[in-house]
C-alpha cells in the first residue's frame, strides 16, 4: 500500500485523529509574515482543519491534496472545492502570500523534494512565504503504511540550497501536539526573494 491508498482507505480515522489537534503555535508562526486577507495555498490539506481556520481568519484558501478521500472529507469540513493534486503536478506560478504544507511534504521522497520544493517557490509571490513542518530526525523509509522522509535543520539547508530565491527565515522544534505522541517536529518558514 503507497502513502496515497493509505489516506483513501483510512481517512475517517485520520479525519478524527488529526481534525481538533491545537495548532495555536504554528498558526502564529506563520501569520507573523502575511497580511490581511492573503492568498494561501493549503498544500496537503488532509482533514481541512488549517484550511477552516484560515478561513475563519479571513484569508482566501486554496485546497488541495493528493488523496480523493481526504479531499472528501475536507470540501465536506470547510466548504472549498478542494483540488485533487500531488505535490509533483502543481503548476501555479505567482499566486499565493502563503503556501502551509503542515505533515504534508514529509511524504515526499528526498530525492523529490527539491523538486517540489521548487515548484512551491513557483507558486508564491514576491515575498511570499512556506510554512512546512517535518518528523524531526534523518530516517526515509515507510513507517506505519506510509512513505516518510524525516528532517534535520542540516537535512532541510542541504536541499534548500539549491533552489536560489528561497530561504529559511525561521524555525522551531517542537512537540507533537496530540495526546501521547512523544515524537519532535521541525517546523520551517522559508521566504521567496523579491526577483528570484
């Protein structure tokens, strides 16, 4: 089973394990760089949680994810026509302030992830910025049913540093935020440079 046939045959569970988790902390991260009513790109949005929220805070969101179940269960939690698309097949270019990728580009293969990475930078503005978060660690490989790369800050420069015009503005080590997880999580702000 690939990551994908795993979120279409488990995404009521994953709908109720992930949909009330608090994100206060990231959320605040990530605000910190956008202005009023900016465009952001949900990028892996699983339950529509983050989506929602947004929403609520008055930005105009754009969904999207590469499982058609969770994209189900997301347009039903928030009301969007959420967009059926992997990582790989995004093609916008200067449409969003934000793109917010929270435990979703964790599931690219580091041998993928510049690539996508590049295609996020793609899709920002000027300034616009990335909010990712990853498994804190250096392990790639399949865990519990799904496809996962793990990330260093040293992982992450590594593959950032071949992307001119992006960079790391901020990040964090944190906890998981749901009950009885003890795992770490880094969370990254990578900005696009005006021109690149």
């Amino acid at each position: 089973m690939d990551t994908i046939d795993y979120y279409n045959s488990n995404a009521d569970s994953f709908f109720s394990s992930t949909v009330e988790a608090d994100m206060t902390a990231q959320y605040d991260m990530f605000e910190n760089y956008l202005h009023t009513g900016a465009l952001i790109l949900d990028c892996g949005c699983g339950s529509g949680r983050d989506s929602r929220y947004f929403l609520s805070r008055g930005y105009h969101v754009t969904a999207m994810d590469g499982s058609e179940e969770m994209c189900r269960k997301a347009a039903e939690y928030t009301g969007l026509k959420v967009k059926n698309i992997l990582f790989q097949d995004m093609d916008f270019e200067n449409e969003f302030d934000g793109v917010w990728a929270c435990a979703s580009l964790l599931h690219v293969r580091r041998d993928q992830m510049r690539a996508v990475l590049c295609k996020i930078c793609r899709a920002l503005r000027d300034r616009g910025v990335l909010y990712a978060s990853f498994k804190y660690g250096c392990y790639d490989g399949d865990r519990n049913g799904r496809s996962y790369t793990d990330m260093t800050e040293e992982g992450f420069d590594e593959i950032l540093s071949g992307i001119p015009g992006f960079s790391v503005r901020e990040r964090s080590i944190t906890s998981d935020v749901r009950p009885g997880r003890d795992e770490k999580w880094l969370n990254v702000i990578v900005e696009k440079h005006v021109n690149s």
